[in-house]
C-alpha cells in the first residue's frame, strides 16, 4: 500500500502526463552525418519505451541543412545533435543515455 505522500506523488504526476503535451526530443541532423540515423533510431526506441508507460515522447528531426540557422543558435559543434529541453547529446547516444535525459526533464517539471 502507497503512503499518502506517496499516492499525492502519483496523482500529481498522473494529472501532468494526462494535461500536458508530449516531451519533446530533437534530433539535429544532416544527409552527410555517418551516425545521424542511428542517433534518430536510438531516440525513437527510447520514446517507444516511455510509450509503453503510457508516457507520451515525440522524436522530431530537424536537418541542419533546411535550418542552417539552427547550427548557430544551439553553438552546434557536431552532429548528431539531440536535445531534450535544454539538455543536450553531441555524438552518438545509447537508447538509454536519451531516456536518462527525459527522465532528468520529466524531475525538472
């Protein structure tokens, strides 16, 4: 049996995932990228994952290329680039190193 602070915990954050939209993860991209696809696919297995806790994260991809703008505003020093929020992975990331960054969103608020 939950304790009471416990069970306020939970319906707390049963409220926040059920009126709020989806986490976003950003992928920073581009077609000369030798690991962009595989940070994309690392990304999307992560969101799958939270999917399954009924947690809604939505991978977005954004090519550098269409938005070279973005390079500059994020002081990008590689790709691929993922952001979560305002945490960010340069290089090529675990599944697990991405779901570390939602989790570290979601204790954010």
């Amino acid at each position: 049996m939950l304790q009471r602070n416990q069970l306020e915990v939970r319906n707390s954050l049963d409220a926040f995932f059920s009126e709020s939209e989806s986490l976003k993860v950003n992928v920073f991209t581009s077609s000369t990228c030798a690991f962009c696809i595989e940070a994309l696919d690392a990304a999307r297995e992560a969101a799958e994952k939270f999917a399954l806790l009924e947690i809604p994260v939505e991978v977005i991809e954004t090519s550098v290329e269409d938005h070279p703008e973005i390079i500059e505003a994020l002081n990008a020093i590689a790709l691929p680039m993922i952001l979560v929020g305002n945490l960010r992975i340069i290089g090529l990331p675990r599944s697990e190193d991405i779901e570390h960054l939602i989790h570290q969103m979601m204790l954010a608020g």
